[in-house]
C-alpha cells in the first residue's frame, strides 16, 4: 500500500460485526466475558473452531478491530496488540526462544530492551549474541543453528544509527533465521518493513499510533512470509498454519503471559492511527528543518539526524526511509554539565521520557534510560555524557528554536 492509500484503506476497514447502533466509531466493550447460547456453541469458542470471544485476556471486540485496522494497513499475516512495547518484545522472543538458543543483536539498543535480552532470557538459557550489524560478515559468523532470530531497531536509540536491512535480511534469511525489527521510530504508513526482508516488526504503539501519548500498548506484526523456524515448540504448527510463530502466539504464549491490550487503550490507538499521517508529516518535517538550524549554533557540537546529507548513514536511511527519517534527533554539548543546565533554562520543550507526543520532549539518556547501567556498560554502548535526545511535537520550528537558543544562553 503506498501512503496516499493508507486513510482510505483504514477509514473504510469493516467491524467484525455490524454494529447495531451504525457507530462510526467502535464501541469500547469493557465486558470481560461473553454469553453464549449453547454449551456447543461454547465448546467451539474455546476449542478454537470458531472466531468467537470467550474472554477478554484473550480477544477483545475492540481490541480485534484495532488489530484488524494495523492488519489492512499493513497488509500483514496477523497482528497482536499488547499493552506495551517491551510487550511485544517479549512476548516475541518468548515465543521465538528456547533454552540453549541464543539471538542476534547489537548493542545498540534501548535500555530495557539490552535490559531484557541480557539479563531476564539469560535466566532462561538463552544466549545474547552481541555483534556490528553494519557487518555483515560478523553477522554472519555469529548465527549457527540455535540461532532463533536476529533483532535490531531501524534506527537506533539513542545512537542513531541504520543498519541496509536488505543486505541484513539476505544474511538472516540464507542462513535459516528470521529478522525481526523494532520499528517504532518510523510509522509502517510511511516505512514498509516487509519491502526489506523483515519478517516479524515489533512497536511500541504508545509513541506515533497513540495520538499524543493518550494509552499505553504494543504490536507485533507478523508477514507470515518465514517457514523456516528452529524453534522446537513451533513444529508443532508448521502443518496447520502459514506462520507457526504467529499461531503459537496467538494460541499459547500471549494467551498464558496475559499481556493483551486493554480495550481503551485499543479505542484510543484506533483513533491515533486516523491522524497518524498528518501527525507524523508535521513532527518529521519540524524535526529534519530544527536538525539544519542546530547546526549553525555555536554550542552544539554535534547534530545526529539520518535526515542530513552529512550523516553517515544518510544514503541507507534515505534508501529505507525517505527525506523524512522520524521526529527524533540529538544533539552534544560540551559536558553532562551544560546539557543539565541547558535543559533546565527550557520553558517550552518538557523534560520526560517518551517519544513523538504532540509536546516536544527532551531528555538526557545516559543519566534516565540508562542511568542504572554502569559507565563501562554506557561506553560499550555508545552511550554519552554529553547526548541530548529531542522528540519533535506539533509546535512551530520558530518557536522550538527559540526555546532552545534562549536556554543555551
């Protein structure tokens, strides 16, 4: 689908079921359980012969249709909405992992992503593999075959870096893995994952789909296009189902871990995603025009955007993503110092956590995100003292500029 049919497509996606009012909107069903007219009719609902809900941990009418609009937009096998993004990464993993098994990374990643992956699956058995993914003959020397995936994110966070996801997804694929990618950074309206050879995408729905912050949640989006899972527990479905990984999930793990979307967070993010393109237009547009003016001040030292031809991946985020690479940048300073009392003069910019809420947002990651990893662990990670992480919200260029030339006064 290509970004003038995305409104379209998502405006004109059908409800399960009628609606007996004609509500343009879906109804928010906050019923936790559903009546059935025969014990038959029930047994079919549990056993799974029929589409039916049961209870609400496990399908949600609303939470469906939300699944159900990100499914037409993307044009993906199956889609889960959990209730967070560090969900849907584990609840992914969960179902792709086993004890013995190890997966593919870099470094760079969000915390309580490195958090999870290091120090939650390892009590489990599983093996974190930390390699360059710009290097592909690295990455190809640290897959074997308890390999149960290889994860990135598109465009990491903090560091700003972009891995050739074709490249990438050619070395994952002939040796039998699939790659799965966080893309959080860039909306599926405006980057298509499965074009580059990603198999399972996993979002954090609180930041662009949410609307400005309105409800926590999560995806996974699954393609159903990998058949090759290791995996020993998704044998068990390679005969009955286009992607094992996606029916495991569905039928065994989110079902047993009981992290499923809650409805009015479905509600809201159903919403969100009617304005996600106009929403992401404006933050993207400001983002890349604040990045070109921070470089002509004087006391920044640096200015990390893909979106800028001085970039060094600014030929593979274009390639991937366009002019527009996201309403995220950073920024260095001199000193922990000057970005401490630099953020402390903003009046207009918020200092919190989160990404892409209508509000721009600032924050400081080696000491919040990454505060509780030691100063070894942040050099490791190219995690600096000096960084600033700057999340673009709907105000005008002019006026976030101001704001920040006042503050590095």
């Amino acid at each position: 689908m290509n970004e003038k049919e995305y409104e379209a497509v998502l405006l004109s996606t059908a409800y399960p079921k009628p609606d007996p009012y004609g509500a343009l909107s879906m109804p928010v069903y906050h019923s936790l359980a559903y009546e059935f007219q025969t014990a038959e009719e029930m047994e079919a609902a549990f056993c799974g012969w029929t589409n039916e809900h049961t209870y609400s941990r496990i399908t949600n009418p609303t939470v469906q249709h939300f699944e159900e609009l990100v499914k037409s937009a993307t044009g993906a096998y199956g889609v889960t909405a959990l209730n967070s993004g560090m969900a849907a990464i584990s609840n992914t993993l969960i179902t792709l992992a086993w004890s013995g098994s190890n997966l593919v990374t870099s470094r760079h990643l969000f915390g309580n992503t490195y958090s999870f992956f290091v120090n939650t699956l390892n009590a489990f058995g599983m093996e974190v593999r930390f390699c360059d993914l710009t290097n592909m003959e690295e990455v190809a020397n640290a897959i074997d075959e308890k390999t149960c995936g290889l994860f990135l994110e598109i465009i990491t966070n903090p560091q700003m870096e972009v891995v050739d996801l074709a490249k990438l997804s050619k070395i994952v694929h002939d040796r039998g893995v699939p790659l799965i990618a966080d893309t959080t950074i860039i909306p599926f309206s405006i980057f298509h994952a499965v074009d580059f050879g990603v198999d399972i995408e996993v979002i954090a729905s609180t930041k662009y789909i949410s609307g400005g912050a309105t409800s926590l949640g999560g995806l996974i989006i699954d393609y159903g296009k990998f058949h090759n899972y290791r995996t020993p527990a998704l044998k068990a479905f390679e005969s009955i189902s286009q992607s094992p990984f996606h029916t495991r999930l569905r039928k065994e793990v989110h079902r047993n871990l009981g992290a499923y979307m809650t409805p009015d967070a479905a509600y809201q993010q159903s919403l969100g995603l009617e304005t996600l393109q106009l929403r992401f237009g404006r933050q993207a547009g400001s983002c890349k025009e604040l990045a070109e003016k921070l470089q002509s001040l004087p006391d920044v030292r640096s200015v990390n955007y893909t979106g800028l031809p001085d970039n060094p991946f600014y030929e593979v985020s274009k390639r991937q993503f366009g002019d527009y690479p996201g309403a995220m940048l950073t920024f260095d300073l001199e000193s922990k110092e000057c970005c401490f009392s630099f953020m402390n003069r903003l009046k207009l910019i918020r200092r919190a956590t989160n990404l892409f809420d209508n509000r721009s947002l600032i924050i400081h990651p080696a000491s919040t995100i990454f505060g509780s990893f030691s100063a070894a662990q942040r050099e490791m990670m190219n995690v600096k003292d000096t960084t600033i992480r700057l999340s673009v919200g709907l105000e005008s260029v002019e006026c976030l500029f101001e704001d920040i030339c006042q503050a590095l006064v």
